[in-house]
C-alpha cells in the first residue's frame, strides 16, 4: 500500500487566499485525561475533492458523491517536467493498448511551490471522452490562474476532481485506488485520505 495522501499540518501549502491550516490543543491528558484539538482549515486543504458545487451552482455537494466512483482501477500518468500539458503529451504518455482498462487516471506534474503545470481544456476533454469517473493531480488545481475552463469540463460531466496528491515517489503504471473525502454536510469539498493498491 502507497500512502499519497499530504500531511494537513500549520505548514500545509495551501491554494493562494485559502485558509490557513491552524491546529490548536484545547484538551490534554495531563490536564484532562484526555487529548482534543480543535482544527481550522479551507475545505480545499492538503489532498482534497472537489465536489460539482465548487464551481456549478446547485451541484452536489461532497456529501452526495458516488463513492464507488472514487475506489477502483488507476493509471498514473508521468508528465513530469512539462510546463504546458495538452492532448499530445497524454497520449504520448499513456499506452495505447492501455487505454479503457482503468476508471480512474492520474496526473503525475511534479508541481512544486506554486509553480502549477498549465493542464490544457482539450486534456479535460480527453479524460471526459475516455470515460474516466474520476482524475488525480499532484498540483493544488487542475487549472492554472483564474480560468476553471478544466473544472467546468470536468465537473460538468460529473468526472471527480481529486486535487494535491503526493506521487513524487510513485512509478507510472496500474494501481488499485482508494480516495474518500471526509462527509461533510452540503460542503464544496473535503479533505481525503488517498491511497495506491499495488497488485
């Protein structure tokens, strides 16, 4: 089992004007006999999901996602080292034999302090014509700057959006995975707890 979930933790990255992550102890054993601490956090922190109603009024919400649709077979994708990601760079790097064995497709971009690979609409709607159900990226957002062209496809087509997952130590190739978000009532997103199956 591979752990690709980020630490939700002060020193958390968050997206540019989301939340903090503070984590503050409000009970302890020495005093209480037992141990509580009280949490704050943007409800895009750290390894999220992104439900239809981040971006789609009216949308569901993460409490409403098909949970089946985030547990299944994978591909993670290596795209490590480009800049500009599009139709192209997919198709080159995913084999062509390979294509339909998988419901779920990751997108392994190597981002790293802000500095987002820039994921091109038409490789959106290649993952919403392959039929994906859901798709994983390493980088805080599918999209890049204010435009959510990719969001909008994706979500719009009720492709899951899982957003900040840690694949810096993870091969290319087929997985079993496991991602579900925390059930928080009519909320936008969730953090998530992902994890690779080797078989």
């Amino acid at each position: 089992m591979i752990d690709i979930t980020r630490s939700i933790a002060p020193e958390t990255r968050v997206y540019p004007g989301d939340p903090k992550v503070t984590v503050e102890r409000i009970a302890s054993i020495e005093s209480c006999g037992y141990s509580v601490s009280k949490l704050e956090m943007g409800s895009h922190t750290a390894t999220h999901i992104d439900a239809p109603a981040h971006i789609l009024e009216g949308g569901a919400t993460v409490d409403e996602v098909d949970l089946s649709s985030l547990v299944g077979r994978a591909y993670l994708i290596d795209l490590s080292g480009k800049n500009e990601i599009g139709n192209d760079e997919i198709e080159k790097a995913f084999p062509f034999k390979e294509k339909g064995r998988c419901e779920i497709v990751l997108l392994k971009t190597e981002s790293s302090d802000q500095n987002f690979a820039r994921i091109l609409p038409d490789t959106a709607e290649w993952i919403a014509k392959k039929g994906y159900l859901t798709v994983g990226i390493d980088s805080e957002s599918v999209d890049s700057g204010e435009e959510l062209d990719n969001h909008m496809i994706l979500l719009g087509k009720g492709i899951n959006i899982i957003e900040n997952l840690d694949l810096k130590n993870v091969e290319p190739g087929y997985y079993g995975f496991v991602c579900l978000p925390l059930k928080i009532k009519e909320c936008d997103g969730a953090p998530a707890r992902a994890i690779l199956l080797q078989s």
